[in-house]
C-alpha cells in the first residue's frame, strides 16, 4: 500500500518560498499568477492490508514527526 502526505503551511502562514516563486513567474512573463505556496509531498509504502490502519497510522506518523502541526496542514491520500 502507498500512502501520499501532502504537508503545506496553514493559512496566515508567511510563506516566503512561495512569495520567492511568485515573483520570479512574474519576472518570467506569468504577471496572472496571483499567488504561490510551497509545500513538500512524501510518499510512503507500507506493508499494510485495511485502508483505514494505514491512514490512522500515517497520521500518527505526521503528528509526530512528519508535520510540524503548529504551523502546517497536511493532507493524506491511501492508494491501495
């Protein structure tokens, strides 16, 4: 089984990578580009047979290491 973590900063969050690439797309001709957030996938393989086991263990795996949940969000996909 493949879990998919998307880890992002939270709303209100400065993102200054994201401002970084927003401006560099301006200076490269994509001035329509309103806004930027940068943020980290990590893709993990399990040997694991319930969906719903994997995804609890994935975001115990975030809560404790993978995200830092004071300022980040983090979204879990299962590809079984």
């Amino acid at each position: 089984m493949k879990a998919i973590v998307n880890v992002f900063l939270k709303n209100g969050v400065l993102d200054s990578q994201g401002k970084a690439v927003q401006h560099a797309l301006s200076g490269h001709g994509f001035g329509t580009v309103s806004d930027v957030r940068v943020g980290k996938q990590i893709i993990i393989e399990m040997d694991e047979s319930n969906v719903e086991s994997a995804k609890a263990k994935v975001a115990q795996m975030c809560e404790d290491l993978l995200a830092n949940t004071v300022i980040e969000d983090y979204a879990i996909e299962i590809q079984a």
